[in-house]
C-alpha cells in the first residue's frame, strides 16, 4: 500500500494523523490542532508536509494551520461552507469532489451536524476514512449546528463505505464512549469485545483508532438507529430512525 499514517495525540485529547504517499512523498495533515505534534512527527519520519486538510472550522482542527502554512508552505484544502472561518485556506472542496495527496486520491463527503459545513475526506483505494467530529469510535459528535435529523443522514452516508474501511476521528473519547454505549446496549457482543479491546490499548497506552467501520457498525450506538432491538431498548420502538438518534445523542450529552 502507498499509503502509510501517523497518528498523535494534540492539545487535550485531540489526534493529529499524517497521511503520507510513499510514492510521490507527499505528505497531509488532517485537520491541525497545533503545529509542534505535527512538526514533531514530521522531523520522526523526515516526511515533507504538502497539504492541510481541514475536517471542520472549529479551533481545536485549525490552531496549528498559520504557524505549518508558513513553515512549510503546504496547501490548505477546507470545506467550501467554512472556508470562511479557516485560516489560509488555498482550495475549497464540497460533496464528491476529489482531492489529491500526492498520488492518493479521496472523495470528499459533506457531513453536517456538528458543524453546518462538516466534511470528511475518504481514500477509496486505500479505505481510509478521517471523519473529523462527525464519526467517533462507538460514539459521534456533539450536534452544534446541524440538527439531529442532518447528523443521523451523515452518520448514514458514513456507514454506507466498505466495511474495511479504517476510521479515523478527531478526539480520544472511545474509553467513555463505551461506558455510554452499554447503557443502550449492554447484551452487545461486539460492544463487549470493543470495551475489551480499548482496555488493552489503553493499558499499553496506545490510541484507541482506527478502528474498522465494520466493528462500528455491530458495536457504536450512533450508527444503529435504525436497528429495532435499539429502538426498543431505548422505548422507541417503531419511531423513525432519527428520532432515536436524537434520543441516545440527547442521553450522551447528559452522561
Ligand atoms: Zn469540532
């Protein structure tokens, strides 16, 4: 595979991941939440960064842009919706236009909800999936701009790539997402095995993702709206997908 990733914790609880083209050595940030991680990585692996690609507006995915822009003087690819509150933005990308890292090619997907101009960048030839705020590991983004009806249709454009697709997100907050998730779920098998993955990666201190979306969809509660067993659990049974969405996302928030 030409393509190889790099994946670090920034600010809090952030990941920062670089996703470089062995071919060609072009070498992306997804979203950059500050600048010394990224430059850190980059002098590790002696990669060159040529590009910024930019999930959302929101601060914590934009920090580290002005300082690695004028480092590197790598091109900025951001939402077209957003493009206003990003700094240096270069290029503007909505719904099923194609981007370039080097020889790597993704397909960009508008992902509203936890920001009105959301998007997420997919790899189809190498199945690798950086969602942003949309998608997190059994769990998604707070709905901040959107509402819960755009946000469950974004989960579901998601969920709708190949099962063997890596996802990768914005923040580590699979450990407590799990804890959430067995409320809704707690006879989950693939939901019991995740808790017990993340327990070991955890212990050996590393990051949770990516992880498969096939395993998202058997086990992260945000995607299974639509599954009748959940609907019911949650005494919703028979209500449209959406609503019981907005349920688990309103019960997460109060968690
Ligand atoms: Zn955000």
């Amino acid at each position: 595979m030409p393509a190889q990733t790099r994946l670090f914790l920034c600010l809090k609880d952030n990941f920062g991941v670089l996703l470089h083209d062995t071919k060609t050595g072009a070498t992306a940030a997804i979203d950059a939440p500050e600048a010394a991680p990224v430059e850190a990585v980059l002098q590790a692996t002696g990669w060159r960064l040529s590009d910024i690609l930019v999930t959302h507006h929101h601060r914590d995915h934009t920090g580290g842009i002005e300082e690695l822009k004028e480092r590197y003087g790598c091109r900025v690819v951001a939402p077209q919706a957003e493009a206003d509150g990003i700094p240096e933005v270069d290029e503007t990308v909505r719904e099923n236009d194609t981007i370039r890292v080097g020889g790597l090619e993704a397909r960009v997907l508008e992902t509203p909800g936890h920001t009105a101009g959301h998007i997420t960048y997919f790899f189809p030839a190498d199945k690798l999936c950086f969602a942003g705020d949309t998608l997190f590991s059994i769990g998604c983004g707070r709905v901040i701009e959107g509402n819960n009806e755009t946000m469950w249709q974004s989960l579901l454009k998601l969920r709708a790539l190949p099962d063997d697709t890596h996802v990768f997100c914005g923040h580590e907050y699979t450990a407590a997402n799990v804890r959430f998730a067995k409320t809704i779920e707690p006879d989950n098998a693939a939901l019991k095995a995740r808790e017990q993955e993340v327990a070991r990666l955890i212990a050996d201190k590393k990051p949770t993702i990516p992880s498969l979306l096939g395993d998202e969809k058997a086990a992260n509660p945000f995607l299974r709206a639509d599954v009748p067993e959940v609907a019911a659990k949650i005494g919703l049974a028979g209500r449209p997908a959406w609503q019981v969405f907005a349920e688990i996302r309103e019960r997460k928030n109060k968690f």
